[in-house]
C-alpha cells in the first residue's frame, strides 16, 4: 500500500464505522428514558402535556426502530448517508419532544449534544459540522418558540430569561466542546489502529525478506559442493572429448548450465532450510545490513563501531527482523534530511548495546520533538521543502514503526537534535542534526549472553 493509498484508505475508513444495531440500541434506550421522564411528569408532577403529540413524537421513533428490524439484517452496517439520516431525525425527535414540552425550560433539551457527539466519533468532519449546525439552529429556535409547561393549576412554569439564555450557551459550549473532544480523541485512536496494522505488515514483510536471505545462504552452501563437482568433471569431459564435437558441446553444456545454477542461487531462493550462520551476525555486519539499501542514495554513510569500558570484544547479535527494519527505518530518515553526511556509530559495554544515528541536516522541528513516534504527524510544507525533497509524501509512519518495532525488542529510543537550529551555519557543530539514540540490555539480544557457544548443527527445515 502506498502513502497515497494509505491516506486515502483512513479518510474513508470512517464510512463503515457504525452498525445500524448500535444506533437501534441507543434509540431504545433514549424511548425507556423519555417514557420514564413523561410517566414521572404526568403521574407525580401532575403536570399538562399535549399528550398527544408527546405520544406521536415517542411513536416516531417506535416505528423507525421496529422498521429498521424488519427490513435491514442486524450486522447491517451504515453508510455516511444513512448514518447523517438517522441521525438527523434523532435530533429532530428530540426537538419536537423538547418543544412540547417547555423548550429551553426543559432541562432534557440537554441531550439535543448526544446526536452531535455520536457523529463526531464515528462520521466524517463534514458530517458532524452539519448535524451540529442543525442542533445548534433547533436549539436556538428552542429558546423562542415551544409549548409552555403547566402545572395541574394552571401555573407555566418558566425560568427568567437570563437562565434561559444561559442554558442555550451552556449547550452551545457542551456541543462544540464534545464534538471537539471526540473528535481528537476517536481520530487519534483511528490513527494509532491504522499505523499498529502497517507495522504489522512491515514487520511480516522484514520476516520473509529474513527467511528469504537465509533459504537463500542455505540453498547455495548445501548445492555449492554438487555444482562444483558437476563443472569440474564437465570441464575434464571437454579435455577428453575433443575427437568427439557432438559430446564435447554437450559436455559444455552441462558446464554452462551449472554456472547458470550458480547465478540463480544468488538471484532467488525456494523453501528449503533455514541456514543456522543466518541467524545471527557481528554487531557491525547487523548494522550494515540494516543500511545497505540506503548507502548509495547521494549521502556518505559513516560507520564506526567500538567498545566502551569492559565492553570485551564485538557482540554477535540475533538478526531480528523488527531490529533490521526498525534501524533500517531511522538510517533511511537521516538520509532524507541530511545535507551530505550520515554518521552510525555503535558503541557496547558488557550489558548494553547502544547504537546513535546522526545526519548533518535541520535536525527534529522542535515543537514536535515531544511527539516524535506518533502516527501521522504532518503538517503543510512550504515551497523551499518541496523544492528539496520532491519526493517525500512522509505522514510519520516510519518513525512510528521504527519505534514501536525497536521498543518491541527491548530498545529505549532517544530523539534530540545536535545543535540549536537558529545558530549560523558557521557555528554548528558538524554533527548539528536529528541525533537518535537507540539502547538494548545485551541480555536476550547476544547468543552469549542467554546460551553458551556450541556447535550450530544441520539447517532446520523452516516452517512454512
């Protein structure tokens, strides 16, 4: 899926959101309370209704949920359109039953905000500024015209205009306020949903890349000793046969074929067995690995690798796929936005492996340095950066998925930048960019620090 595709696909996501069920139940629930409310008014308040209009508003909404059983099956699940419907006439319902009875002077007019927050989760922005404006306007017309209350005497019960007035701001607020809230936070739990399911498939792609390089590694060391042998005594054929031109071409044949077999195997690999050297590797080679597709890419990537302290010769690490993708996501972001220097450095101690990726770039904006690692942060770029970067359409997903990967495995990460960014050019450090830090505990990340040294044994058969 592409960045493209991907923005695309979580604009529209919201459409499907909503079960017609969710809606039916809520409805109920609403039709209980409103029954509640009236038999309480009418029976202990002894108060004048025009009952039957109450009862054709509360039958409304009866039969649009009776309907809806009837006709949709339970698992139906709503469009924008029908969703924005059934909405609207919920707060049209309500409407009617809070202008029979006081308008504004009904403390039930309240709930007008509950159609508008429902919408605010669950539909598209367009969506809840609509069904807001209407509650907004119904709400307004509240205010001025609807049915007094009266009691058994005769008496309407009204609040001064003052509380009436407050009453219409504090639902105005409530509704803006609650829109917005759910808004913000329904949109961020979207977003991390949608950012958790591309790292699972980065995750699940680095896996088969892994498992492909070491079918690969496998397939050519246990079929090295065969080709090999096939060429040698192809060739001694051809030494043999040179009073015989039919069987001295086939004889190079065979010969040519092998080194064609040679070739494929460095090309592609089948299911076979998984090479065990595959599994783990050098610090140094680990790092590499992980940056090899972004060395030729105009910058120079510099490497450097030593211990600190006791920290012993290099580790040998285990070649986690969610470690190579992870490193391999916060090397390509220092390439992005270096000017020409990169610098990995590794550094390790008898119980942490620390690894720092450096570029000589603008470094982290820093109003965003607090938010480093959320999904989807991305803002409106100007002409001089799309001059430079042309082809960078980034939402904040890499660093999403490098950290939530790397953090996976135990890492903590670290994000500053080398330098203050409103130094002159001629102040800043060389190293003046975005500095990430990442450290892992070598427990559970070194063969020697969980199983002592022996013999690897025969490839195991991958599980497919």
């Amino acid at each position: 899926m592409t960045k493209k595709d991907t923005a695309l696909f979580i604009s529209d996501a919201r459409s499907d959101w909503v079960r017609l069920r969710t809606l039916m139940v809520l409805r109920w629930v609403a039709i209980i309370g409103q029954v509640t409310a009236i038999t309480i008014a009418l029976r202990y308040y002894h108060l004048q209704l025009e009952l039957g209009l109450v009862l054709m508003a509360l039958s409304a909404s009866v039969i649009a949920n009776l309907i809806s059983i009837f006709v949709y099956p339970e698992n139906k699940r709503l469009t924008e359109t029908q969703a924005v419907l059934l909405l609207l006439f919920d707060i049209s319902q309500l409407s009617a039953l809070v202008f029979l009875t006081g308008g504004l002077n009904n403390p039930f007019a309240l709930l007008i905000m509950v159609p508008v927050t429902i919408s605010a989760t669950a539909l598209h922005l367009r969506s809840t500024l609509f069904l807001g404006f209407i509650a907004l306007g119904m709400t307004t017309l509240l205010s001025t015209y609807y049915i007094p209350l009266r009691t058994e005497q005769g008496f309407i019960l009204r609040l001064p205009n003052v509380f009436v007035f407050g009453f219409w701001v504090s639902i105005v607020i409530g509704t803006v306020f609650l829109g917005i809230y759910a808004r913000r936070v329904s949109s961020e739990i979207h977003n991390m949903s949608e950012a958790l399911a591309a790292t699972q498939t980065a995750l699940l792609r680095e896996q088969k890349l892994t498992d492909l390089g070491g079918v690969i590694a496998a397939t050519a060391h246990e079929l090295g000793t065969p080709l090999a042998t096939i060429k040698l005594v192809s060739t001694e054929m051809i030494e043999d046969l040179s009073e015989s031109p039919e069987l001295r071409e086939d004889a190079g044949l065979i010969r040519d074929q092998a080194d064609r077999c040679r070739e494929i195997l460095q090309s592609m690999g089948r299911i076979g067995k998984d090479d065990l050297h595959m599994r783990t590797a050098p610090l140094s080679t680990f790092i590499e690995e992980a940056a090899e597709p972004h060395i030729s890419r105009g910058k120079t990537v510099h490497f450097a690798f030593d211990r600190e302290g006791d920290g012993g010769m290099q580790p040998i690490v285990y070649r986690q796929p969610e470690m190579i993708h992870g490193i391999r996501n916060l090397i390509q972001n220092a390439v992005d936005f270096a000017e020409k220097n990169v610098w990995v450095e590794a550094h390790w101690t008898q119980d942490h492996i620390r690894l720092q990726i450096i570029d000589d770039g603008a470094g982290f904006p820093p109003h965003l340095l607090g938010r480093i690692g959320d999904p989807f942060v991305r803002r409106r770029r100007s002409a001089a950066e799309r001059a430079q970067r042309p082809e960078y359409e980034g939402m904040g997903l890499g660093l999403f998925i490098a950290k939530t990967l790397l953090e996976r495995s135990g890492a903590d990460l670290t994000f500053a930048n080398g330098s203050d960014p409103f130094l002159a050019d001629e102040e800043r450090p060389e190293k003046c960019g975005a500095i990430v830090e990442v450290k892992w505990p070598r427990f559970g990340h070194t063969p020697e620090a969980t199983t002592p040294r022996r013999a690897l044994g025969q490839n195991q058969p991958i599980d497919v």
